[in-house]
C-alpha cells in the first residue's frame, strides 16, 4: 500500500479562515429562484413565500453569504423590475436562459431572505448592457437611509431600513462571448474603473469585485486580468475568478486531480495581479474573489441546449451528483482554504436546484445532495486559522491535469475552541493510501471527530426517495498512536479529523 503523511505546525500560519469562502450564489436560472428559495404555494412556505426546509438546509450547510442576482443573468437584468408593488412589475424575456422573467422576486425579496438564511447579501450588478448611472442608482436605492428619491422609493417599497450591502460584483464574465454586453478588456476596465470611482463617492468603505476571466481556459486568461487591473487597480478590492469542473468519459484520476488545474489558477492570478501592482508602485494588494466554483455538468446543458419555446422556471442543470462529485468538491474546499491568504471570498454556484448542493420538488420535499455534506463538514470545522502544512505522498500522472500528489490536505486550528481540523482527499481512484501525520508541537491531542465520503459505490447519489444514500461515515480505522495520526484513505475519499488539542 502506498503512504503520505503530513507535517502540521502551529506556528506556521497562512491565514485567518476568512468566513466569506462558504459563500453560495443565487442566480435567476432554472428553478434556483422560482420553485427553489421562492415557492409560495409550497405547505412549507412562509408568508413571504420563502421554502423554510430550504431555509433550514441553508443555515444547516453553513453558507455565510450569498452572490445575487447572476451570473449570465445580471448582464441584461434592470434591477428596477424586481422592487415596488409585484402585481405592477413587468415580465420580461431572459435572453440569458432562454427564460420568462415574472420579476416577482427581486432585490428586496434577496434580501429579506438574506436575513432569514442569516447570510450576506453580495450584489452583482449590469455593467453588460447597462452602466455607471444605473450602477450608483442601485447603490442608492439598496443602501442609503433615507431623504433621497430613490431611498425613499426604497422605504415606500416596504423596506424601511437600507440594505446596507457591502460587497459589490462589477459585471459578470465581461469577457465571455456569450455574455451580454461582452466587453474587450479595455473597454470592460474603463467602466469598471469609472464605476467603482463613481460608487467610492458615495460610499468610500465598498469592496469591490472586477471581472477577471470567466475560465483559465479563456483564450485572454492573464492578458485580460492584467489589462483591467491596470485600469481599476487602485479603486477595487477583488477580482473574481471562475472555474467549473466535471467527469470526462472514464477519466476518474483527471476528475479526482481538478483542484490541481483550480491551484494553479490561483496563484496564476496571484501572480498577475501582484505584477500590476508592482508596475504601478502600489503598496496595495488585490485578492481574489473565486465568487462561482462547483462540479457542473456543462456537456448536459450544451448537449440538451437551451429551451426551444420560452418558459418560465424550467429545468436546468438539475445535476443528480455522485459519491465521487462530493469527493471533488471536498477537494476544491480544500484548495481554496490553503490559499487564504488571497482567496478571501468564494461562491459555490449554486445554492438550490440548478447545480446545486440542495434539491427540492415543487410541492414536495428537499434534500440534500452528496456534495452538500463536504461543504457542510467544511464550513463547520474550518474555524481559527489556516496552517501552512507540507505533504509527503507518491504522485500519479492524469491525461487532463498532468502529475498530482496522491494526497492533498489543510489543517485549521483555533486555539480558542482547542480543535484541530485536518482535511484530507485520496486523489487516487483505486488504491488506499496508508496516512499519517505527527502533531507533536500541539501536544497532548484526542480524536473527536472522523467524517469519511467516497471510498465505494462513487456513483450513488441522493434522490427524493433515498435523500440519504450517500452521507459522512465515521472512519472506523482512525487512531491516535501518541501524537501521531493514522488513518487508511479508502481509494477516490475525503477524510476529515477533528482533534482536541490544548487550550
């Protein structure tokens, strides 16, 4: 059998976890919003007509803040559909989805939600085929108190108090082709640039996200980020990154590997960025927003292609994932938290329904799916700060992302809890992996908790009749041989330890 262990440190620190990472996004696709967080015909709705199991799914998965409202939808939307009295709204066609927007859930139903899910509310705005204007009018709107046409539009709409949000998205993927309003890289940076000065006047303190590339497959991947940096540099906060991933045929090691290539996109953008900054002699730092990231089956979509008729909410990308999908998302949860330091914001796309991590039927249940877990497990164990660990593991060579270590892992530790939390993926689709790791330097430590996903059946999933078929099983073999810790990785799993380690 082959082995890995790691070295784990508690002086060695990356970062603080930055609670922004388990961030989610609703986006006007498919049943996400209509028939997903928004049913209010549904025996579970409340009187605002929010599905409370979907609710109560939400709180339980530990999402801490929510991207609204796209996504490829935002690039046409006119957010001043979406308030004042529903039954005067206009219904429009959604080019993006194909779809038939009724525009009865909008801004300040997002938000009122928001408050329920007990999440954040991040805000993308139209910069496809709107711009500055429209941008600080919604700026107004959602957040000033009061004395203002628009705050008071606001108020006369229902919503008394402003919205106060803080976490602005300048566009989406500008530089998709598919987008509406595609952009070159200059002329997306100028506006993006223009936009962000305009809104820092009325509010100074704003974090702001610029659009970097939509893939690192892009053709304009690293031209395009460095273009619009050079622009909006010194007036934004972020810029986004996005990247999704899926099963080719039978190539289980690529898929298993795909946080390999989300790795490498990180520090590319890292290194990007960081040269803008050093050409403009700025002392500031731009971090990145990896504001949508999931397993997503796009060959299903293309191959299905998008509704011929127009209708409203159909299905999209209602993605049934696998025991071996949890795996990979585990592992993208992992990568993510390893690069805190700049990753300081994330969205997993998306919430309900469409590539989601929860499922739910019109008038009847919800569920969660297998990649909900991962998440979950993450969000709740990944407390205090992110340790800068070493892994000592075999590789192996995938067709699709070159040489992968077999084993890939972070640690967190808060010291005010007294948890270690130790994340760790077996990459290798069929043989187990013999792990350890010594924690020596945090002393006398106890094993509280093992949660393992994957090993066997890589292929099951949860349905409405069998919503628990794929769940975290205890890892029977784990122990605690003084300060060393052992475990048998089962081939394509991922294992989380939770440890007791002194105050």
């Amino acid at each position: 059998m082959q082995s890995g262990k790691l070295s784990i440190d508690p002086a060695f620190v990356v970062a603080p976890v930055n609670r922004r990472v388990f961030g989610s996004f609703v986006e006007h696709m498919g049943r996400c919003v209509y028939g997903g967080i928004f049913e209010p015909d549904h025996p579970a709705s409340d009187d605002d007509g929010f599905r409370t199991d979907v609710l109560a799914l939400v709180r339980e998965q530990g999402v801490t803040a929510v991207r609204y409202p796209g996504g490829n939808f935002v690039s046409g939307y006119r957010w001043e559909d979406g308030v004042g009295p529903v039954e005067s709204r206009p219904t429009r066609l959604d080019p993006a989805w194909r779809t038939i927007e009724s525009n009865a859930f909008g801004l300040n139903e997002f938000v009122k939600w928001t408050r329920k899910a007990d999440v954040e509310p991040i805000m993308a705005m139209n910069l496809g085929t709107r711009g500055l204007q429209e941008a600080i009018d919604l700026l107004e709107y959602a957040n000033h108190p009061q004395g203002t046409a628009l705050s008071d539009a606001r108020i006369e709409h229902g919503a008394k108090e402003p919205h106060g949000v803080r976490m602005w998205c300048l566009g989406n993927e500008m530089d998709g082709p598919w987008q509406l309003g595609h952009k070159t890289a200059e002329e997306y940076g100028r506006l993006a640039a223009e936009t962000a000065r305009a809104m820092r006047q009325f509010d100074a303190d704003l974090e702001l996200v610029a659009c970097g590339s939509s893939g690192r497959s892009m053709p304009t991947f690293g031209a395009w980020e460095a273009t619009v940096l050079e622009h909006a540099y010194d007036v934004v906060d972020y810029v986004s990154a996005h990247a999704y991933y899926q099963l080719e045929g039978d190539d289980v090691a690529g898929f298993l590997a795909s946080s390999v290539d989300m790795d490498r996109f990180i520090r590319e953008v890292v290194a990007t960025a960081d040269h803008v900054g050093a050409k403009l002699s700025s002392s500031k730092r731009i971090d990145i927003a990896f504001d949508e990231w999931n397993v997503w089956y796009v060959r299903e979509l293309q191959s299905s292609g998008m509704p011929e008729d127009w209708t409203p909410a159909p299905r999209l990308s209602e993605d049934a994932y696998t025991a071996l999908d949890a795996v990979v998302v585990g592992s993208l949860l992992i990568t993510l938290l390893r690069h805190s330091d700049r990753v300081t914001a994330a969205c997993q796309a998306q919430l309900v329904n469409t590539i989601s991590a929860i499922r739910c039927e019109p008038g009847g249940p919800a569920w969660r799916q297998t990649i909900f877990h991962p998440f979950a497990l993450t969000a709740r164990h990944a407390q205090g700060q992110v340790l800068d660990l070493r892994v000592d593991a075999p590789t192996l060579t995938t067709a699709k992302h070159g040489e992968a270590r077999v084993l890939d892992a972070v640690a967190t530790v808060d010291p005010d809890e007294g948890r270690l939390a130790v994340f760790v993926v077996n990459r290798h689709p069929t043989e187990p992996i013999a792990f350890s790791t010594d924690l020596r330097g945090f002393g006398e430590v106890s094993l509280a908790q093992t949660h393992l996903i994957g090993g066997d059946d890589l292929f099951a999933v949860n349905t409405a009749d069998a919503p628990d078929r794929v769940t975290p099983r205890p890892h029977e073999d784990a122990t605690i041989d003084g300060t060393t810790l052992r475990a048998q990785l089962p081939p394509a799993s991922w294992s989380l330890f939770v440890l007791q380690v002194p105050r």
